[in-house]
C-alpha cells in the first residue's frame, strides 16, 4: 500500500500565541523564524524584542467624576492594571513602532469573570457602579515619549 504526502499551509496566529505565552510576552511582539519537528514536537526559533523595543505607552484614565490621571508602562504581555479600581487586563494586540501607535485588547472582571471590553484598540470604556448607578471610566492609551525610570 503506497503513501500519500501533501503540505497544508497552517496560520501562525496560534502558534504565535503558544510561543508568546511560553515566552511570557505579548504574541504581536513575536516573530516567528523557523519552525521543525524534532523528538515527536515541534521546534519553533522566534524572537521578540529586548526592554529597549518594547512599546511604553501611557494610559490616561477619567473616572466618571472627570477626573483624569495617567500611567506610564511597558507592554511586553499582558498587563493587570487597577484602573479607577477595577480589575483590567491589558494586552498589546498591535505596535507600529514607526508611527508610534499602540492597540490593545482589554478585559474587565464582570460578576467575576474576564470579559472583553467594546473599543478596544487606542481607547476603550470601562461599565462601573458608583452608588447604584452605572457610570463609565473612560482610557486612552499612547507610545509614551520617554520610558519610565528604573528605581535602582
């Protein structure tokens, strides 16, 4: 009985993200260069960037007093943020280094569970109760010009 072999074409994008998570940084700073079995799994060479490629954004959040504050971090992976005090997982989805834009995927916790809030990309509103009513935290996020300051 004879052989059959063909080749598929496979989107990297969940790989990328096996890879991302492995390596504990965000998939879109992944590249991946090769990819080969060895030992019955698959060896994949990637890179991502160093601190210094890593996007630093600032992240300016008004809460529903309008009141505005901003944050400056690096988003090498998924980033849990305590905005206007609620529980916020941000991660970067997109990073033009080039024209300094920054997109992201947010989650917020709703009756306990992670759930993925509308508008993400360079800004987004976050649902709140304040005293019964529902009000709104709004964010927008940035490349930040200077990196922050290391306390060493």
């Amino acid at each position: 009985m004879g052989t059959t072999r063909k080749s598929v074409r496979i989107p990297l994008g969940d790989l990328r993200q096996q890879v991302a998570d492995s390596l504990g940084v965000a998939a879109s700073l992944v590249d991946i260069h090769g990819i080969r079995i060895e030992d019955g799994a698959l060896e994949v060479d990637a890179s991502y960037p160093d601190g210094e490629s890593v996007p630093v954004v600032e992240l300016f959040v008004t809460d529903p007093d309008g009141n505005t504050e901003s944050y400056v971090t690096e988003l090498d992976g998924a980033k849990n943020l305590l905005i206007a005090g609620e529980d916020v997982l941000v991660e970067l989805v997109d990073y033009d280094a080039e024209r300094g834009e920054v997109f992201v995927s947010v989650k917020h916790r709703q009756d306990g569970e992670m759930v993925t809030v509308l508008g993400c990309g360079e800004q987004w509103v976050i649902p709140v109760e304040r005293d019964g009513e529902e009000r709104a935290v709004r964010c927008r996020i940035q490349s930040a010009i200077d990196p922050p300051a290391d306390d060493d």
